[in-house]
C-alpha cells in the first residue's frame, strides 16, 4: 500500500512570501548603497541575501515523502530518489511531549535522513504509520523526549 505525503501548504505559502520580499529588500538595499555609498545599506543588503539563501533551500528541495510497504522514498527536487529500507535504517525517533517530532533512518556511515510529520499534511498518518510498523516489526529504536 503505496502512501504519499506533502508538505504543508501554509508552511509553503510562509516560505515563499519570506524568499520574495527579502529578495526584493536586498535589490533595494544593494541599489541604496550604490547611489550612497554608506556601508549601512550594504550590510543590511547582504543580511537579507543570507535570509533569501536560508529560506529558499527548503523551496528548492521540496520532499514528497512516499511509504510502500518496507520502503521510504524521498523524493527532492533535481535529485534522485531516495530509497530507505525502513527495518534496516531507522534509529531514532523524537519526540517533544506527546507527538512524534521526527524519525531519523541511517544511510551509510556519515549520512542521515530525517523526516518530520509536523511539517507534512496528513502527518498524523504518517507517524501512526511508521509507529505501526515499528511495533510489528519490533525495531530496536532509540527514544528521545525533548
């Protein structure tokens, strides 16, 4: 049973309203300091370029999370998919207070994966999902409460 998750809309929408209108304070503030010269402008134009970078990762990166039977699928944008045997990978579970806050599957020696249900719609089903799987497969998986 093939299951696919999508980030949230809302969150999307916050994003994309943050990259635009710091995108555009940077111009701005870049063409200020051209006319003036005062290093003021320039600061404050490369302050908004680093928030500009920062938010715009999560847009350009966009995951849609699959769960078929054993396997994960994470699938990025102008990347491959990611497959990851669930049994075989997932280490860790998070949790902050009652809800599960994310799940980490290893992949190789130095590279993590780590998928959240908050930020995904219909994540309550995620993590009902993979925390049934984790019960009936009887996975050894650390615990953390933060």
């Amino acid at each position: 049973m093939k299951k696919t998750y999508r980030p949230r809309f809302s969150s999307t929408i916050f994003l994309l309203i943050i990259t635009i209108s710091s995108s555009f304070f940077s111009l701005y503030l870049f063409s200020s300091w051209k006319e003036s010269g005062s290093l003021f402008y320039l600061i404050c134009a490369i302050l908004f370029l680093f928030v500009f970078v920062f938010f715009s990762k999560p847009i350009l990166e966009w995951r849609i999370i699959e769960i078929e039977n054993d396997t994960l699928i994470i699938f990025r944008r102008f990347f491959k998919p990611l497959r990851i045997n669930i049994a075989e990978s997932l280490y860790q579970v998070i949790f902050i207070g009652d809800h599960i806050r994310s799940f980490r599957f290893k992949r190789g020696e130095y590279h993590l994966a780590q998928i959240s249900p908050i930020l995904c719609e219909n994540g309550d089903d995620m993590a009902k999902t993979l925390s049934e799987y984790i019960k009936k497969h009887k996975l050894p998986v650390d615990v953390v409460v933060k």
